[in-house]
C-alpha cells in the first residue's frame, strides 16, 4: 500500500495505513499525538518492519542512554518484521548505522530514499532532523532543496517541507528567504510548528523581537498541539522578552510555561539551564529555580549520548553549585577524549565538548583567562554539537564575557563582531551592553596605564 508520501509500505489494510500516515503527520508537526498513532500501527502489526525502525529512531533522537537499548530492541524486531521494499530496508539501514556510532551512514541510507522517492517528506524529516544534532546546516539545506520540486501544490504535506527549507535558510544566514519560506509553509499546513519555529529564528537572529512575540503569539494554533516542543516555541518567546528588557515575562514564562512539568528531557534542560544562564549574565537574581535543573541533570551525567546535552548538563551543575557531579563530568569527557573514539558523537564529546566543558567550570570558578582560553579554543567548531545558532549563543556569550572579564577587550570584541556578522549586522541588547563593557575595561586600562 502507498502512503502519503507516494512511498510503499507493506501495510495490507487502510485501518492501518491511516494510522500510519496520522503518525508521519504528527511527526512532522512535532504533535503530542504521535505516539499514539504509531502505538496503534505497532499494536495491529507488530512485524511491520518501516514502523519498528521508525520507533527506533525516534528513540535516537531522544539522546538518552536508555532509549538506546530500546531502539536496539526495535531493531532487531524490525530485522525479524515485513521489509518487503527498499525503502523499509533503508529505515532499517539507517537505525543499524546510527546504532553503530556513525549517524552520518544512518543519513546516506535515509537519502537514499529520497533518491528514490523525493516526494518522502517523512525521510526528508528524519535527514534533516539527524543533520540538525550534527550541526549540519549546509548538509540540511542541500537535502531538502533537493526534493522541494517534488512537494508541489499537490502534495499533501507541501507546509512542512517548506517548513523544513524555512529552517535551513536561517540556520545558513538567508534571512529574508527563511521568513518568506516560513510564512508560505504554514499557509499550507498551520500546525507546522517547525516552521513558525523557523520563522522566530529570524526575528531573534534579526533584533525583531517585538515581531516574533507578536507571530507566537498570533499563531499559537501552530504550535500549542505540540509534544515537548511546545516549551521551546516557550523558550524561543522567552529569549524575544530578554532583549527587550522584560525579566517579569522572562521569569514568568519559565516557571508557568517552560518549567510547569519538570521533565529530564534534555531538550527541556537546554532550553531551562540556557536561559538561566543568560538571565545570570545580566545580573538577574533566578533564585533557587537552579536546583531542580541541577539534580535531574545530577542523574544524566554518564549518559554521553551528546555533546550538546552534556554542556547543558554542565549549565545546570555549575548553576547548582554540584562541585563534585561538574568533576565527574568533566572525567568522563577526558575518558572519552584519550579513547581516541570512532563513534561520530563520541568524537564531539572529545572536541569540542571537552574543552567547552572545561571553560564552563573555569567560568563558574571565576577563572576566567582558563575560561576563556578554553571556550576560545572550542569555539571553532562548536557547531559540531548540534542545535541551532540561538542555542549555541548561550556559549557564545560565555565565551564574549570570559574575554571581557579576563580583561581581554580586544579579544572580546573580535568576538562580538563575529557575532555581530552571523547576524546580518542586527545588533540586539547584548551586543549594546557588551560594547559599553568593553568601552569600559578599555578606559580603565588606559587609566592604569597613565598612572
């Protein structure tokens, strides 16, 4: 049977197949529902081979240590299951290459069947969304401006795809084409949470924060269906309010929104401790809201699934005060390091993760030259971790204010200007209150200079 994305399946029911087809349509708009859509496809085929490999890598992306024996529990039933077509066995393909250490095999055999088949928005998707842990931006956006001729006016799922583009040219610095595919995305599908995601992305990368409050809050239909992805739009409005100033929305936004259930999803921990994180730089007392943080991130610390969750991880601990769980991370990083490891993430545990975990601690005990050189010598290749540029700012303006605190104005300021470009000249409240920092240490070493 053929299913909403022209692919084969070896479904033999339209029960089935519809409940299949729900379940590649709440994956794409990150819905709550899409467990249990494809929890009803598993219960009435169990042996269907294309829905246990897509168990398993859902559970991948969950970047939990545990999930990892599930996913290879759903593989070995997927080997044993239905897997009549090229394209199940390419599912299957890529969950054996992710389980073996090397994600980018798992994207090859995903792009295979896009190759085949361009109009397979499910595994544009799951490219995509494996390039996105790896910091792939370019790779994204080749994929899916590959198979974009084939999600015409007549595909059923055209939003999401162009959803999926919008994110791609933000994350590879074409803003104004990012706002424009996002927008005509969710003309076509409006509970595309990803690509009024993308669209945020813009007004946050840009300084237009009042826009992208005002776009969440217009089109809250996109996004309040969603599964834990609904706390990111959450944070993502968060971040617009912090520069422009509004700490009682910033804090109100966490503690009734962000962090009203306390999941240990790393997900959730990196849109928390970041934000957190950011609000202490700005001098802004949080309170005791580190210590929840603190502990479930206590309890991940020998996950090393990836580097991007460590480093929130650390976040949390050195907000938390958690001396001794910061020590043992940072052991297991330096065990991972002098491994010399083949498995893909495991190598960005080892760098950049282990030198940016370094320069956290240094910070946090007021070492900041050692933070800064530290955090300097990541930085290069912090992409490599994952996520997008707004995630990725919280080191950036670690690493910014390590400079200025280290008394290195030139350095810092090399820094903010980098940062400055990456956003297409937009200068937000940091860059303001950075550049009156360093104009500050500046004048106060030419004052000690003269005396």
């Amino acid at each position: 049977m053929i299913d909403v994305c022209s692919g084969d399946t070896s479904l033999q029911d339209a029960a089935s197949l519809n409940d299949w087809n729900a379940t590649i349509r709440a994956f794409l708009g990150h819905s709550a529902t899409t467990p249990t859509h494809l929890g009803a496809v598993l219960a009435a085929n169990p042996d269907f081979a294309m829905a246990q490999a897509l168990r398993g890598l859902f559970c991948m992306l969950l970047g939990r240590r545990e999930m990892v024996v599930t996913a290879t529990e759903a593989l070995a039933i997927a080997k044993k299951g239905r897997a009549s077509h090229p394209r199940e066995k390419a599912m299957i393909a890529a969950l054996q290459s992710w389980l073996n250490g090397h994600p980018t095999q798992a994207i090859a055999a995903l792009e295979g069947i896009l190759l085949a088949n361009p109009a397979d928005t499910m595994a544009m998707k799951l490219s995509q969304a494996i390039r996105f842990v790896k910091g792939d931006a370019k790779g994204m956006r080749r994929s899916v401006e590959r198979v974009l001729p084939a999600h015409g006016a007549d595909h059923p799922l055209r939003g999401f795809a162009h959803g999926c583009h919008a994110f791609t040219l933000e994350e590879t610095g074409d803003y104004a084409g990012a706002e424009a595919a996002g927008l005509h995305g969710l003309d076509a599908a409006p509970d595309d949470a990803w690509g009024l995601h993308a669209v945020t992305h813009v007004y946050d990368m840009t300084a237009q924060s009042q826009r992208g409050i005002n776009l969440i809050i217009a089109r809250d239909g996109s996004w309040l269906h969603c599964n834990n992805f609904r706390y990111h739009v959450w944070w993502h409005k968060a971040l617009l309010h912090l520069d422009m100033g509004q700490i009682d929305a910033v804090l109100d936004i966490y503690d009734c929104k962000m962090r009203v259930d306390k999941t240990d999803d790393y997900r959730d921990i990196a849109n928390a401790s970041s934000l957190l994180m950011r609000l202490q730089l700005e001098g802004i007392c949080v309170g005791t809201r580190w210590d929840e943080l603190a502990t479930l991130s206590e309890a991940r610390i020998e996950d090393g699934c990836l580097a991007f969750a460590d480093l929130h991880y650390m976040l949390a601990l050195i907000g938390g005060e958690r001396d001794l769980a910061i020590q043992k991370l940072l052991s297991r990083l330096g065990q991972t390091a002098k491994s010399a490891p083949e498995a893909e993430f495991d190598q960005i545990l080892a760098h950049p993760g282990l030198a940016c975990a370094n320069g956290l601690a240094a910070f946090a005990e007021g070492n900041f030259e050692a933070s800064f050189v530290a955090l300097s010598a990541a930085r290069p290749v912090m992409q490599s971790i994952g996520g997008s540029h707004a995630q990725r700012d919280v080191f950036e303006r670690l690493t910014i204010d390590a400079g200025i605190r280290a008394g290195q104005a030139d350095k810092a300021e090399a820094l903010l200007l980098q940062r400055i470009s990456l956003r297409a000249g937009a200068e937000d409240h940091f860059t303001s209150l950075r550049r009156g920092a360093i104009a500050a240490l500046r004048q106060t070493s030419f004052v000690h200079a003269a005396q």
